[in-house]
C-alpha cells in the first residue's frame, strides 16, 4: 500500500457562489458518509479542521453580472488561507464544500504553495461544466460558473488577486475532464484561451483510459497534482445530489477509473469535493459513492494483476 501524506479535512459550508440553496451542508453529509473514517482505515493520518465559518447567503439578485461577490471573497479568503495554512505543515487538505466557486481559494492558496516549493502545478478539473463564464457572458451571475476563468485572469480584481497577484495560474495547468454543459459566450472563451478540455464526446470517442492518459501525461515527481472533484461529474443517475445536474456524465466504473489513475501517478497533493446539494440527494447515497471515489484516489482498487 502506498503511503499517503497525513490529510487535514476542511469544511467550508456556503452556497454562496451557487443558484440552489443546499451545498453548505456539503461537509456534513460527506462526514455522516464516513470520509474521515474510510482514510484512517487505509493508513491515511487524517485531521478534521472542523468548519471555516463567514457571512451567511443574502440570496440576492446579481450586481453588476454577479451574484454575492463580497461574500464570495470572503469565504475564498478563508478557505485560501486555511488551505496554504495546512500545505505549509506538508499536508494535504481536502476541502469539503460548499458550491465550487470555492475553488479560486483553494487553487489560489495551492498555485502560492506551488510557488514557494518549486513544484510545477497540474490541475484536473473534473466537472459537468467548463466554469469559464465572465459577468459579460453569464446567464445567471453565479460565481460558482466562474471560477476557471477568475483563476486564469479573468474577473473582478477581489478574485483574479485573491492571492496578492494575477493570475494565479494559467490555462496550460487546467485539464478538464467529463465536461458537457457550456455556454455560448463560454465556448468562445474556453476556446481563445485554449483551455484543454476532455468533453464527453472526446471520452466517448477514445474511452476514459486515454483521455486521462493524455490530461496527466506530463506529471512528474516535480508536479503538484490538484483534483478539484464537483460531483455532477458524474452522471447524475449515480449522483443525483447536485444542483447542476447534467445526463450524460461518468458512470461508476468510469468515475471510478479516473480516480485510480490519479492514485497511480502517485502526485495528488491537494483536493476539493464541492457541490455535493444534500437537500437535493435520496439518502445520503450520493456522499457515500464521493467517499467511495475518494477513496480511489487513495489506493482503493480491485486491481487483482501485477
């Protein structure tokens, strides 16, 4: 069994970035499922953080294109700093969310990290959506539609210099994996900054094994490997708990597939779990499959070869 660094959970319970109330009681559901438990059982030093706590959702209307940006900051502050925080101590957080604009705070604290160390990052973004909108081409005024693009540059200075400069990364670390949901105006962006983008047609053409192939091929034991897993990744007959639900996505075995293969590079060293909607799920099942996908992507397999 490989060994893992020891892993710190945070919970950041908010749906502020999001269009349905719920992603905040994310962290307990995937704790109730039994995360921290399932890591301990394979070996893993597993520390729970307990929750980051800031402002309460307003459920306004969207502001010049975008929908409770002050708060959103502010939650992205904290999850940035508790995440830096805990890669500063040589750990790896895990962040419970929450909605996944929350991932400009975690992959801002994570591209800082990477900064200081000298490590090159990869991102693998694995998600239903391309989150590149901009408050021009938005139809909602969401944030947690924007965080890709906030992460490359492009937004409101509050979020493109969360971390004190812009931008935190740049589109050549993005890999996206299992996207089918983008909009027009999005299209157009992903596609002029050149986004690497796995679709599910292309993953259906080649098969889950090589476009995963390709997304980590480059990894190394320089490269900080950053999972940022929104569950309606997966097809929502198997994860019926997200706000956004798009058919057509990951089925177990894929889903499972791609985690095996991020364990087997052996480089993660920072994760998101965000979107999981508890209040839209049928007994908790759809924290129990993320558990069981997380823990894939610690060594879990049912490889029975050499």
């Amino acid at each position: 069994m490989r060994s893992h660094p020891p892993v710190s959970l945070i919970g950041v319970p908010t749906d502020i970035g999001a269009g349905d109330r719920g992603a905040r009681m994310g962290p307990e559901a995937l704790r109730l499922a039994g995360l921290g438990e399932a890591l301990a059982a394979r070996g893993v030093d597993v520390a729970d953080r307990g929750n980051l706590a800031g402002p309460d959702n307003p459920w306004l209307p969207p502001r010049d294109g975008y929908r409770h940006l002050d708060e959103v900051v502010a939650w992205n502050r904290l999850a940035m700093d508790a995440i830096h925080a805990e890669l500063k101590l040589g750990r790896l957080p895990i962040m419970l969310g929450g909605d996944h604009c929350l991932g400009i705070g975690s992959i801002t604290a994570v591209a800082r990290h990477c900064r200081e160390t000298g490590k090159n990052l990869r991102v693998l973004w694995l998600d239903a959506h391309a989150d590149f909108n901009t408050h021009e081409v938005t139809p909602s005024g969401n944030i947690h539609g924007m965080p890709v693009a906030c992460l490359c540059g492009i937004g409101p200075d509050a979020l493109t210099n969360l971390g004190g400069s812009a931008p935190a990364i740049s589109p050549s670390q993005v890999r996206q994996i299992g996207i089918r949901s983008v909009d027009e105006g999005e299209k157009r962006l992903v596609k002029e900054h050149r986004i690497d983008v796995y679709d599910m047609r292309y993953i259906d053409e080649v098969g889950m094994k090589r476009a995963m192939e390709q997304a980590l091929h480059g990894v190394d034991a320089d490269t900080h490997l950053h999972v940022s897993f929104d569950v309606d990744f997966l097809d929502p007959s198997i994860a019926p708990g997200v706000g956004t639900t798009v058919p057509g996505g990951p089925g177990y075995r894929e889903a499972q597939l791609v985690m095996e293969m991020i364990a087997d590079s052996g480089r993660m060293g920072s994760l998101d779990i965000v979107e999981l909607n508890p209040a839209l799920d049928h007994r908790n099942g759809t924290a129990m499959l993320a558990v069981d996908l997380v823990e894939s992507l610690f060594g879990k397999s049912t490889l029975m070869r050499d």
